[in-house]
C-alpha cells in the first residue's frame, strides 16, 4: 500500500520548532504533544501549509516562510494612541498586556506597546506580523480525515481540546469557544 501524502482533507501529525532568523525558539511542540491539523482548512499559516503538501509521514524538512505566506506584514494602521480611560477597571497597565478590541473587522488581540501618562500606545497587528519564520518538521503521521472533522474543519483526534496546547480552536477564540469543556468540541 502506498504511503499517504499529505492533501486536502488529511489530518496531519507533526512535531516543529519554530525559530525567528536570529534563531530565538518562538515556539515549538513538546512534551510529546505533536500539532495535528486538518490540512487544507487554513489552520496553520499558508507558508507551512503549502511547504508540507505532498510529504509522508517520516518527512522533515527546514522551511524558511515569508511574512506574505504566514502573519502578513505589520499594518501601521493598527499601532494607535488612545486615551488612558478607555482601559476601565484596569488600575496598572504595563507593556506587553494584551486585550480584546472590537473592530468593524471583528474582535483582534491588542498589545500595549508604550504607556506614557495618559496616552497609551497599542498594536492590533499579530506579534510575528512581519517576520521570517523558520520552521523544522518532523512528519509523524497522516491519515484520511473523519467526515465530521472536515465538516468542522478541525481535527477531534484524542477529544479536539483535548491536545495540550494545540488544541481545536485555530481562530483567535478561546478554547471554550468551540470546545465543551470535557475535551470535547461543540457543534460549530
């Protein structure tokens, strides 16, 4: 039997490291908890995506991934100085505290990059918005997806939030967004 290549609709086990070009470790699987996605639902960036098409579980590969092909470049529009008060029932802000922002795009994540008296500088872009991301891969399985998990979109391998930090939600929601609380998902 030949073996699987990964397509549209697999789901794929992996485990990575993830480095910045100076070589920092930004994140990596551990612990024995390997990332598994559904391939081809855009749940990890498009630049790995695409670098792991067509490989079989026992692949690696070293993909360097542009900016374009995984959090886009940073945006200027979304560094903005707001007023002090619009952080209510916040006493202490400090930099690097994060928070949900309501925009006519939908909720973002936002950074406090610079708190100066009563002005408080933000970030709405993605913290590797523009920067080169190395990847290391290790393939260690791939398997035709379950109707549901395609349906869904995501993987429910092992109960969907029952992966350790790689859990079901791949969107910027909380866990509990899609996932019942028990390991198990929700019928988004």
């Amino acid at each position: 039997m030949p073996e699987m290549k990964i397509a549209q609709d697999t789901a794929v086990t992996i485990d990575y490291t993830l480095r910045n070009d100076d070589g920092d470790i930004l994140d990596q699987s551990t612990g024995g908890n390997p990332l598994v996605y559904l391939h081809g639902h855009g749940n990890i960036i498009p630049g790995l995506e695409a670098a792991l098409s067509g490989r079989s579980a026992g692949d690696s590969c070293s993909v360097r991934i542009d900016p374009e092909q995984a959090y886009g470049l940073a945006d200027q529009a979304l560094i903005q100085v707001v007023p002090r008060d619009r952080f209510q029932g916040v006493d202490s802000l400090e930099v690097g505290m994060q928070f949900r922002a309501q925009t006519s795009q939908g909720p973002i994540t936002i950074t406090v990059t610079s708190v100066e008296g009563d002005e408080v500088t933000v970030d709405g872009n993605h913290p590797l918005a523009g920067v080169f991301l190395n990847f290391d891969v290790m393939i260690r399985d791939v398997r035709d997806a379950t109707p549901e998990e395609i349906e869904h979109g995501h993987i429910h391998s092992g109960g969907c939030c029952g992966g350790g930090d790689h859990g079901c939600c791949h969107d910027d929601q909380d866990d509990d967004a899609c996932c019942d609380g028990n390991g198990g998902c929700c019928n988004r």
